[in-house]
C-alpha cells in the first residue's frame, strides 16, 4: 500500500509583476485615473512582468514524516505552503493530499478579530471538520498550552502578538490534522514558548505518527525535528534527501555570501526599523576574525515611532545553527542593560567576549529585543565569522554542538552610541 500522504508534481507558481487585479468598476476608474495621470506627467507606464515563484517542483510526503522545507528568502517557501493549504492555487502542476490539513502561516491565519479566544477555537476546529464534542475534548489543553486563560473570553483583536500566535499555534497544533504545516511564524515568541512549540512539534511527529512540513531558518530546529529536507532556491528544487544532507548543502551556499547584513532582518514589530547593523564595524554578512582577537563589538542602528524599552541579543551558532553562545545582557542585568529609547532614531553597542573556539566558520545573529517579553526585530540569515583559532585534531570544527551540546552564557554590558536621543 502507498503511503504517500502528498504528492507534488511539477508544480509553478507565476505571478504578473506591476499588474493588479480589477473586480469591481470603481477598481477599473481608478486604474484608468491613475494610468492617464501618469502619462499627462510624462512618467512611463510600467509593462506587466512575469515572475516564476516556483518553477517545476516535485517532491513525496511519506506519513509520519517531518520534512523541513529550508532556502533564502524570496526561495518560494512560503509560495509552496500557500499552495499545499490551498490557500492559492498553482499555475501548472498538480497536489495530491490525502488527509486534513492544519496550517499556521501567519500570526493568527483563520482567526475573526472581534471572535474570543473561545469562539475561535470552535471556529477554526470547525473548519478542520472536527465535531464540537471532539473540539471540547482539547479544549482545556488548547487553552493551557496557550497560557490564555485569563484572557480566553476576550476578543482576540486585543490580544497581544504573542498572545495571538501562541493560541494560532494550540489550535493547529491540537486539532488533530493528519497533515500540520508550519511556516516561520514562531520567532514571534519568547524563547521559552518556542522550545514548547517544537516539543510539541516533535509529539505530534513522533507520538502521535502524524505529517509535518515545516518552514524555518533555525536549522538547529530543523536538525532536530524533520527526517527530510527539501532546499529550495529562486522557486526550484536544489536539494532533496535526509536533513542533515539538505543543512550541509544549505550552510555550503552560504558560506562565501559577501551581502549585508541588514538585508536579513525580519521585522516582527512595526514600532521599530532596522536602519544597519555592524560587527566590528562592518554591516558585511562575512567577516574574518585577525588572530588573536577574542571578542567583537556589535552596533545596531534603529528608529523607534514611540517610547520603547530595548536591548541586544546576539547567539553565537555552529554550521547547522546550534548554539554555542547566548548573549543578552538584559537577561542577566536588566538594571543597567534594558535601556529606554524615546521615538527616534538610535545606535545600541555592545562588546561580547568569545569563548574559546577552534578554528572555522561560525554564525552570528543579533536581534533587538525586550527580554522576556517580545522580538522587535531579528537576523533571519546570519553573519559568517571566519576564526582563526586551533584546529580541532580530526578537522570536525562542529562535531561536538552539532550534537546538541549545551550553550555557554556570555555577559556583557549594552550601551547607547551616539547618533540618537536615549
């Protein structure tokens, strides 16, 4: 018997770039207006553009198998999820699913805002076909593994973003599909939810045999949770095998990438814009560390729209994304390192010192947080580091964190650099 669970077919996804859609007669006048503007300024009209999001993609789903889908962004990640729950449709190719798909995409997908948490639970388990005997099961479990109780008969258009996400996550989570999709939706939460997030990812996978794809730029995560691993690159295929083949080819493409850093934030609250980020003061995403040199000066240059409390966060990563060394002085001193900005524009230093390493590429992301509370914004593709250090007998520069081993905390002190208001 087969047990494909999803079969993906030579499957592409087009899109006409500076052509917009128009359904209704005011969508037409307004394009006409706009388009005669245009050309009594004698400003040039733009040609409609293909631009090929995907392009010939197949690929087998076993059951029970965790495939973690990894690439740059702009890869046609997010594209194939849309696709797989049939949220847009392909422009070629064919998807055979057989079985009841949840997805998590974006922060709260599927949920009413003037619903409660309550009512949009029954909704979104309604919508995965579940009966309400079955969704009152789960629910108490839902709910706790939310952290949500207080606030549960409170419309969800008042929750806050974590909030929102963390009870998406429940549900989908919960609900019992036989298929979980998962795009990078959980770097909106604190670290601690984020590692319950991929314990139940790792239950549901593993316990309870279901299927899951999963979209992340942790590779940390992907290491320890897919069975397979899918690279994309500019919407095609450029690997397909086990997960630690796929991370190996992934980290080999990354390693001479000379682009900028400030090219790879994602910004994951709208009161802040990343404006550059520097280590030892270039914004370069490879850098080589001189011999000798034991520590780094990081900078980031933001503008807040109003009054925030701010500080740096930086891990220090292997190849496949483990983490070697954790960074965050608010964690470890929030007195002298949490630092009230006003609106404005502003640049936080820090100087972290480097545990001892052999010689060989590292990773460094850095992020602008407020400990314990939210991400304002964070590197979804880090720095390279190039160390000069020993070289380790065997040559194996990340033989013994890509195992999982466990994380030194580095402490320092983060300050404010001139070019803004603190």
């Amino acid at each position: 018997m087969d047990d494909t669970i999803i079969r993906v077919e030579a499957l592409s996804k087009k899109y006409h770039l500076g052509l917009v859609r128009h359904d209704t007669l005011r969508d037409h006048l307004a394009a006409a207006l706009r388009t005669s503007l245009r050309r009594l300024r004698g400003m040039r009209v733009p040609d409609p553009a293909d631009f090929w999001a995907l392009r010939d993609v197949s690929f087998d789903v076993k059951r029970g198998e965790v495939l973690g889908i990894i690439g740059r962004n702009g890869a046609g990640k997010s594209t194939l999820l849309k696709i797989l729950s049939r949220i847009t449709e392909p422009t070629t190719g064919r998807v055979t699913i057989r079985g009841r798909v949840a997805s998590l995409l974006e922060v709260g997908t599927g949920f009413h805002p003037e619903l409660t948490g309550r009512e949009n639970i029954f909704l979104n388990g309604a919508i995965l076909g579940m009966t309400q005997a079955e969704i009152r099961r789960k629910f108490d479990e839902i709910v706790a593994f939310a952290e949500v109780e207080r606030f549960i008969d409170t419309p969800v258009k008042h929750y806050s973003s974590g909030m929102y996400m963390r009870l998406a996550f429940a549900v989908a989570a919960h609900l019992e599909p036989e298929i979980l999709i998962i795009d990078e939706v959980l770097a909106v939460g604190d670290l601690p939810f984020q590692k319950k997030c991929l314990g139940k990812i790792q239950d549901v996978a593993s316990g309870e045999g279901r299927t899951v794809l999963f979209v992340s730029h942790n590779t940390a995560a992907i290491a320890q949770l897919c069975t397979k691993g899918l690279v994309l690159q500019y919407g095609r295929v450029a690997h397909w095998g086990t997960a630690a083949q796929s991370l190996a080819y992934y980290s080999a493409s990354f390693t001479e990438d000379s682009g900028s850093m400030n090219d790879s934030f994602r910004i994951l609250d709208q009161r802040v814009a990343i404006a550059d980020a520097r280590i030892n003061g270039s914004n370069k995403r490879s850098i080589q560390l001189p011999p000798g040199r034991d520590n780094i000066e990081m900078e980031l240059e933001f503008t807040a729209t109003e009054p925030l409390v701010v500080t740096l966060e930086a891990r220090l990563l292997d190849q496949f994304g483990g983490c070697i060394a954790f960074f965050c002085p608010g964690h470890t001193d929030p007195h002298h390192n949490v630092i009230q900005v006003s609106a404005g524009r502003h640049v936080l230093a820090a100087n972290m010192r480097l545990p001892p390493l052999h010689r060989g590429t590292y990773q460094i992301d850095l992020a602008l947080v407020r400990p314990g509370v939210c991400y304002y914004a964070r590197a979804e593709n880090p720095c390279f580091l190039h160390h000069s250090g020993t070289p380790l007998p065997n040559g194996n520069v990340f033989e013994q964190s890509a195992q999982g081993a466990g994380y030194q905390v580095l402490t320092g002190a983060v300050r404010p650099r001139s070019g803004g208001t603190i």
